[in-house]
C-alpha cells in the first residue's frame, strides 16, 4: 500500500511540473513615431540564453512612423526582418532564432533600451508594468514587484555606444554595442 502512495504522489508531482505555466503577458509596443527623431543604426548584439551563446548584427532603422530591424548572423546569413509600424509587427525569419526572441519581445526590449523613458511610461502603466530609472545609467522595468528586465548604459547616448539588457523573466541576456550609420 505504501509503494502505491508513493507512486500516485509521484505521478502527481510530475503531472504538476509538466503542467504549463500560463504565458506572461505581453508588454506592450509604443508607436516608433515617439522615439521622435529617425535613426539608422548598426547594432553588434551578442546574447546569452542559457548555456547558448550568439551573435547578431542588427542594422536598426526608425523612420517615417516605422520600425524595422534586421538581423544577420556573423557570417552575414540573414536570420531576420522585422517591421512595426505602430499596429502591426510583420517578421520575416530566414533561419532559426531561440524561442525567447520572440520578434515582439525583441521590439520591446530594443524600445526599453532605447525609447525616451517619457515616452514608455504612460503606455507600460496603462497595461501594468512600471519603468523607472532609479540611477544614471540604469533603466528597470517592473511588473508588480517583479524585476522583469534591466537595461544598463556605458555612455549618455545609447544610440552611440554600449548598452545591456537582462531579461529575467526569459533568462537571457544581450549586450548591444551601437553605431551610427
């Protein structure tokens, strides 16, 4: 009778791991028309998801109401293209990226690094997250009192020099060096 317990307790405890967790919710995209100025970048991001490392050259363009990035691996592979133009984000995959990248998460994270904060507060509080920075440099995003993200700055300018980002909600992280083009 005891092996019996102890197997039904273990089936139950496994059935409740494998269980999946309901998603997160999706942090919301501003429009590209609030960065308010264009900018076209070359972005070298090196990221780190796990035991899995990468690195991606991006070429960043905000212009005209629309954002679009698109990836190329170290080899000059296309890997993507993605285009937000305030509604609705078109991606386009030419190999395999990790899952955790998903085009709109890597919008969002590239908006928290780089979009005035002014511009991200209002939109984030309205769906329930809060930004802040609470220090020169250093930028949170907060849902409830969660830490979900973080971005930091070696320079005033972000457009024009190093950035990271860690997405503790998805484990990874990316270290973003940028150049003007």
């Amino acid at each position: 009778m005891k092996a019996v317990v102890v197997i039904l307790a273990a089936l139950l405890l496994t059935a409740c791991a494998s269980t999946p967790t309901a998603p997160a919710p999706s942090r919301p995209l501003v429009s590209p028309a609030t960065l308010g100025s264009e900018r076209a970048v070359n972005q070298i991001v090196r990221g780190a998801i796990g035991a899995r490392e990468m690195t991606i050259n991006c070429v960043v363009t905000v212009k005209d109401g629309t954002m679009t990035v698109v990836g190329l691996s170290a080899m000059g592979v296309r890997l993507f293209t993605l285009r937000y133009d305030g509604t609705t984000v078109q991606a386009e995959k030419g190999l395999p990226t990790p899952e955790q990248l998903t085009p709109e998460r890597l919008l969002a994270d590239l908006q928290l690094v780089f979009w005035p904060l002014a511009s991200l507060q209002k939109p984030l509080q309205d769906a329930g997250w809060q930004v802040s920075e609470p220090a020169t440099g250093t930028r949170r995003l907060r849902r409830g009192d969660l830490l979900v993200a973080e971005a930091h700055y070696a320079d005033q300018d972000p457009w024009a020099g190093r950035s990271w980002l860690v997405n503790f909600e998805y484990g990874y992280s990316l270290q973003i060096d940028s150049k003007a083009l």
